[in-house]
C-alpha cells in the first residue's frame, strides 16, 4: 500500500477481497508511511476546518473559494499533479497552482440545473464540467458530446452527476442518478442502468464516477456505500466497512489513485482501498458546522488528496437537506419536492408551530416560524412522508433536526407555509391549480440552491404568480 491514512478515528472495518481485517479503535495523531502526516481535527497542525477546499497528507493547500460565494460541487487535481480545481454549482471554476481556462458564463444555465462535475484533461491540461441536464463545456479540451437531458417533473428524467476523462484524454465518460453510463470518444464498460431505485421507493442513486488508469475500466460509487466495477476491479467499498449494511452516512465522491481509490463520505469520512493485503484504515477529517462533502481527488505524487466541502450559510441559515442520503429532486408547486431518506434540519432559529394536518400526504405538516435572519418572521413547512422530532412551541436552531424523511412514494415538499389561516396551508395555496409552479415555490427553491442544495424542477404549465413586494428574494447564478 503506498500510503497509510490514520488519524482520530470511529472503529473502522475492512473485510474487503484480499484483505485482512482489523479493528482500530480512536487513536490520537498517527504518524504514517511515505511523508503522509495527518494531523487530527482541533489539533494546532490540522488545516482550517471553515475552508471550502480541504488539502490532506502531501497535498499542498493553495487556496479556496469562499464559504459564501456558491456551493462547490467538485474538486480535480491540476495536470500531473500540479494545484487543482474548485468547480462551484453555477458553473464557475476556481483554479489554484493551475491556469484556469474559463468557466460557464454567469446565468446561462437553465431554471433548475446546476453544474454537478468536472474531469481534467491529461492529454491538454484542460478540463470539462458536466451540468445536472447533461451539458458539457470543454475549456482547453475537445469537446465529445453530451447526453442532453430533457427537463420534466417527477424525476423521470435522471440528473448526470459526474464526468471523468479516460486514461488518454481521448474522450469522456458522463454519469447520470440512475447508474446509466454515457461515453464520448470512449469505449463503453457497462453501467448501473436498470439495477438502482431511482425516483422510486427506496431510492438508491449514482453519485461519482472514476476511472481506473490501469484498466481503462471505471468504478461507480452509489449514495449508499455502493463501489462498483466496471472492467476495473473493486476491492472494498464503505459498506463492506459495515458488513453490507448502509450505515446512513451517504458517498459523496470517488477518485481514482495510483493503487485503487479512494472513497469520501459526506461527513468527512475518506477510505483508501487497494489490493494489497494491509489494513485501510478511514480517516474522519472534522468538518465545519453546516458543512458536507462534495468531492474528492487524489493528489498524484505529492501523497495526499483533496475534498471539495459544500458549505454556503446565508443569512444565518444552512442547506437544511445536507444530511439527506440519495437526494432526488422533484417538481417545484407550492413548494419544492424531493425524494430521499434521512434527517431535514431547520433553516436557521425558529419555533415550531404546527405538526400535523390530516390534508397531507401521512397526515405530516411540520412548520416552523423563523425568528432571525433575512426570512425572520416567515414560517417553514416540512410535510408528506416525514417522521416529526419536534414539538410545538419548541425552539429550533440549524443543528436541529426537524423531521426524518422516509422513502416513500410521495417524499417530501418543503416551502413557505402560511404565517396565518389554517395551519396545513402553504404559502402558495392561492396560486396552485395542480399543474404548475407557484412564486412561492419558485423562490424556495431558490433559498435552498443558494444555500448549497439541488435546485427543484420547474413545472412547464399555468402562471407563477407574485411575491409579495416586502419577500426576500436569493441569489440563483
């Protein structure tokens, strides 16, 4: 194994093939092989837990974008090792030690997308960024081709999520939420289609995608801990850390390495697999408040690695979704719909002042007046397949958990409730004739794109509507 990655870590278990199996159990700072030194969270080496870019081990820490700005979404090593690149949710690319060569221009994506990926180029040193509706934008890079997405509610048609270049720089291979593998200019190896929930119950989905340098094969990591391999051979994934059972802390990316690759979690949570038959220890990196994981890349020859964090607080508020494992966007109407399975936090501060109205999907209406921040005043509602761990009356800040998703055939909507009238109404009610989107949940969706989520789909049909003229409005692009 060409690097030993230990730190202050939860008992961590490897059972994957060719590997022996140990447990560690909360050890201090460990010193480790090949110069990788890893200094735990809180200790005065650690590097700064607020930045948005966090560099590991050899890895060299050049810079990131702000927290505030806009989620990042991906992270890539520069060519041949040299800085890298922060790729943000509206396109734009943040290059540091590396020559930046344009990103997507402002406001030129549409209602509803985000960018989801970015792959270098080995051949040019360029790199290409894949957006949630299958647009590719090659800067410095030749330009392959690209899925293109039609836009539609209820998530039939799923997201791509990820891009990664193959071996030679000679095309591209794009991923999308339900396993599906796209390529251009590059050979096909298989894919998930057809064998994940997508959009259905129990939705498992695709998230990252890496290629194995060795093989020309790729490997295809899952939200629940899932790495599969595609002419490239897997040698563990997280759940073989948990004897197969998904432990609720959702994969957020994959990176190929020199010897295997390298699987982030959206807690901070990094595990190295390899064929060689030594322990993989998973290092947890201690993550600022508010904040997840959104990519990782490995750092070439340096013996380190980079993880892209999302974490974009606005207004005292936090992506109240940050936790949700396998997280499906749906249709914006009264508020915005989603599918999923975990917990939903509250915005920011707030007392909760409903919980239930028989009118909804499993009888749930969570809703909770905001008390500080731009929206102080306003009331948020948490309804349909929800388990409330509130009680009315109760105060509620950003690390409160508010309701548990469950999956389910309705999911979830969220959006502005009512702040007066019959408890179960949302904002919108006026506005909703069954088929189209409403202002308040146009500008929702908004709330929650600015605070690092994935964006609802808007609905073709009928008239928005208007916002009050006092209504605080969101940054989109």
């Amino acid at each position: 194994m060409d690097r030993l990655i230990v730190g202050r870590i939860r008992d961590a278990l490897l059972s994957g093939p060719g590997s022996t199996v140990r447990r560690v159990r909360g050890l201090a700072a460990v010193v480790v092989a090949s110069g990788l030194a890893w200094a735990p969270a809180g200790s005065a080496a650690s590097a700064s837990r607020t930045t948005t870019i966090v560099a590991i081990g050899g890895a060299k820490f050049l810079g990131a974008p702000p927290a505030a700005r806009r989620a990042v979404v991906a992270v890539t090593a520069g060519r041949s090792g040299r800085g890298y690149y922060a790729l943000l949710a509206d396109g734009s690319v943040s290059a540091y030690g590396a020559t930046n060569f344009g990103s997507i221009a402002p406001g030129t994506l549409p209602a509803g997308a985000t960018a989801t990926g970015i792959a270098l180029d080995p051949a040019t040193g360029g790199y290409w960024i894949v957006c949630s509706n299958g647009f590719v934008r090659a800067f410095h890079a030749p330009w392959r081709g690209e899925p293109r997405i039609p836009s539609g509610g209820w998530g039939q048609y799923p997201a791509a999520v990820a891009i990664a270049s193959t071996p030679s720089g000679s095309g591209y291979y794009v991923l999308r939420a339900n396993g599906a593998v796209n390529g251009f200019a590059a050979p096909g190896h298989g894919s998930l289609a057809g064998r994940l929930f997508y959009g259905t119950t129990a939705p498992v989905v695709a998230v990252s995608l890496a290629v194995d340098p060795k093989t020309g094969g790729y490997w295809i990591a899952t939200s629940t801990g899932g790495v599969f391999g595609f002419d490239a051979p897997v040698y563990g994934s997280p759940l073989t850390l948990v004897h197969g059972r998904y432990d609720g802390v959702a994969t957020a990316a994959i990176a190929a390495t020199t010897t295997g690759y390298l699987v982030a979690r959206s807690n901070g949570q990094v595990d190295a697999f390899t064929p060689v038959a030594t322990p993989v220890y998973g290092v947890r990196w201690s993550l600022a408040f508010g904040s997840s994981v959104s990519g990782v890349s490995d750092a070439a020859s340096s013996g380190g690695y980079y993880l892209a964090v999302d974490r974009t607080p606005l207004g005292g508020y936090f992506n109240p979704l940050r936790a949700v494992t396998s997280l499906v966007p749906q249709e914006i109407d009264q508020g915005v719909d989603y599918c999923g399975s975990g917990p939903i936090y509250a915005l920011g501060d707030g007392v909760v002042t409903n919980l239930y109205d028989v009118n909804w999907p499993s009888g749930t209406f969570v809703s909770y007046r905001l008390t500080t921040g731009p929206a102080a005043g306003l009331v948020v509602y948490v309804a349909e397949n929800v388990a409330p761990t509130v009680t009315v009356g109760e105060r509620v800040n950003a690390a409160t958990v508010v309701g548990v998703l469950h999956d389910a055939k309705t999911c979830l909507e969220t959006g502005w409730a009512r702040a007066t009238g019959p408890a179960g109404y949302a904002a919108g009610y006026g506005q909703f004739n069954g088929k189209n989107s409403t202002a308040y949940g146009i500008n929702f969706s908004a709330l929650l794109q600015a605070l690092g989520a994935r964006p609802g789909l808007p609905q073709p049909d009928g008239a928005a509507g208007t916002l009050p003229a006092t209504w605080p409005t969101w940054p989109t692009s």
